[in-house]
C-alpha cells in the first residue's frame, strides 16, 4: 500500500517557490505544494550566522516518488546546499491517500 510523504524545502525568491511549486504538480511528482509565507532563517554558514527571508515549500507526494522528486528539485534550485527534508505522513484518510496517489500517476 502507498504512503504519503511531506518533502520540504526553502528558497529565498517567491517566483522561484512559485515556479518549483508549480512545475513538480504538473511533472506530477507531487499532488500539491504548499508554499508558505516568508519566513526569516537563521543558519550559520561561511563561519558566521547568517540571516535571510525564505519560503517553505512542502510537497504532498508519495513515498514512492520522493527520491524522483528530490533529484527533480535539486536540479532546480537555486542553492549550492538546498535544504531538503522528508518527513513521512503517520496518519492520512484513504480518500487522501488515494487523491496523492491518483495525482502523482504518470498520466
């Protein structure tokens, strides 16, 4: 049986989380994408805490899919290091379940 995975990552240009959003549900290796509102990140990097607004992307896909779905992203992001977290989803509907499914089959 199919499970539902949250694939997350962040970019700092809101037409780039637009255009990654969008293009992954029509490749279809997502069924949606959430694009959060920009958020402020603290990290360190080059030997000093740096700070920038990011927004969030988190994609609705399948377990199956998330490996697709991480080289498709990388190739696409802007960062050297994209972030790129997947966390598995405990508990969904079957009509959920079965949307995501339906959703991320290659037509």
């Amino acid at each position: 049986m199919a499970s539902i995975v949250i694939a997350q990552t962040t970019v700092d240009d809101e037409a780039k989380a637009y255009e990654i959003g969008r293009a992954a549900v029509e490749a279809r290796l997502a069924a949606g994408v959430h694009i959060d509102a920009r958020m402020t990140v603290f990290y360190w990097s080059k030997d000093a805490v740096q700070h920038e607004r990011e927004y969030r992307l988190s994609f609705k896909a399948t377990a199956e899919k998330a490996g697709a779905l991480r080289a498709w992203v990388h190739e696409r992001h802007p960062h050297e290091v994209p972030q790129w977290i997947v966390l598995p989803a405990t508990e969904a509907t079957e009509e959920y379940l079965a949307w995501v499914v339906k959703e991320t089959r290659t037509q």
